[in-house]
C-alpha cells in the first residue's frame, strides 16, 4: 500500500471493524468524542502493517501507544482502542483491501 491508499484503507477498515465499534465510537455514544483517535489509532496500524511490515504481535506489543489514548492532563486515563482481536481483523481488512486495489490497477491497465 502507498501512503495515500492507507488513508483511504483507514476510512474502510474502520468502518468495518465490528457493529460494536461503529456504534459505540460514530453514532454519539460512549466513546464518541475518540472517534478521531481511533481512525488515527488504525491509520498508524495499517501502516505499521503494510508499510513498514510489522507483524500484529509486534504492533500489539512494542507500538501499543499508537494503539490507546492517553490524556495529559489525567494521567490515568487510558482507553484501549483496539484489541487484539480487532488488531487481526484490521490486518485481514488490509489485506482484502491490498487485493481490492491490485484488481483495480489491473483493470485500469487491462482497459487504457
């Protein structure tokens, strides 16, 4: 994926992820005042993950800041935004996405 393709995989993967999620952080619940750290937190997932080819344990493990949110000023507010669980699913997402644009490029190269 090039840079602009993570950007467009972040909206798709993010609206996928689980009904839980979409409800949760989009449709002004609980957690929707983090609904653009979360499409940060898988933008910098997506990345890692196709761009500097990390793998998901790796990400879980040694990047899990990029993961959360902290708030400065309370030191103890931590808010997990993704699991590991949806940590997989974004890279199953990502990967049917890399497979979606493949296809397209070839398309557009079979046609013009």
């Amino acid at each position: 994926l090039t840079k602009p393709d993570v950007d467009n995989a972040t909206a798709w993967d993010t609206s996928c992820l689980s009904t839980r999620k979409t409800r949760d952080y989009f449709d002004n619940r609980l957690y929707h005042s983090y609904c653009n750290a979360l499409d940060l937190a898988v933008s910098y997932t997506l990345h890692f993950l196709f761009i500097q080819e990390f793998e998901v344990l790796y990400i879980w493990t040694h990047k899990c800041n990029y993961i959360s949110y902290f708030n400065p000023q309370e030191i103890r507010t931590q808010i997990n935004l993704i699991s590991l669980s949806e940590l997989w699913r974004i890279h199953v997402l990502g990967q049917k996405y890399c497979s979606l644009v493949e296809c397209c490029n070839a398309l557009l190269a079979a046609y013009s």
